[in-house]
C-alpha cells in the first residue's frame, strides 16, 4: 500500500476529493437537522419582511416618517390565517359558514368606492360538508350576495 506523503495530499486531485467529502458530510448534517428548517423559516421571514408595503424612519422622539414602497398596490389585500384567527375561530380548516359570513360581510359595505372589485379564495371547496351541510349553504348564500367572488379550480382534461 502507497504511503500519501504530505507533498501529494495537497495536491488538487487529493485535497479536492478531501474537502468535497468534508463539504458533502457537513451538507448532510444540515438537512438532516432541525437548523435547515429554523434557517429556511427565517430567510423567509427576512423577504417578507424586505418587501413590506411601508418603511418606517423616527425624525426625532416620537415622530415618525413613514414612507410607503411604490411597487406595491393599495388595491390588493391579502387577509392570512394567523395564530390570533386560529384561537378565535377554532383550528384549520374553518367551518364554510366563517367564509361564507366573510363574503356576507363585504357585502354590507354600501358605498361602492369603498368596496372590494373581486375576491379570491385560495381555499379549495372540493367536497360536499358532510357534517355541517348548512355551512354550504352559508357559503353559497355568501357566493351570491357578494357577487365578486373567485375561488380556486382544479381542471382536468376529462
């Protein structure tokens, strides 16, 4: 067997294949943690965080500039499901009746340049509400009242 002298460890061939294996094990251990995970979530916190409608700037103790980022509409709302809805409406998914009221709610804002031009739910409704089939109607009622609603379809060749 060959003895590796310290001169031909350090050639390119031999420490290249040495440190991609170092890289390759540390790569490994990464996302076989829970650290890739924390990290991914930050990073994406991060980005939202940069792309934030407003950037808030203190001009001395207690006044504050704020100054609104252009690319962003004032047209598009998008209402999230955070831990603060989670414990007042119970856990995912919600009953229909929650967005059909939603919907029924938009609808009772009178004044048209005060209202919403559509609404979109990123919510797929694939199934009839088995358990609660009042709750669709609530929904539909809430479909129809409001007149602007879209929601999320799956088409399919047949």
């Amino acid at each position: 067997m060959a003895k590796i002298t310290k001169k031909k460890f350090f050639e390119v061939k031999t420490f290249g294949l040495v440190i991609s294996f170092f890289v390759f094990i540390a790569t490994l251990l990464l996302f076989s943690t829970d650290i890739y995970n924390k990290l991914n979530l930050k990073i994406l916190d991060l980005n939202f965080y940069l792309k934030q409608g407003t950037a808030r700037k203190t001009v001395q103790d207690g006044a504050e500039r704020v100054e609104k980022n252009p690319e962003l509409s004032d047209d598009i709302v998008i209402i999230g499901i955070d831990s603060n809805s989670l414990d007042k409406l119970g856990r995912w998914p919600f009953p229909r009746s929650v967005h059909g009221d939603f919907l029924t709610s938009l609808d009772r804002i009178k004044k048209q340049n005060q209202r919403e031009n559509a609404v979109f739910l990123d919510i797929f409704f694939m199934e009839p509400d088995n358990m609660a089939p009042d709750n669709d109607m609530v929904l539909l009622n809430g479909f129809v009242e409001n007149g602007n609603v879209f929601i999320e379809t799956i088409l399919t060749e047949d």
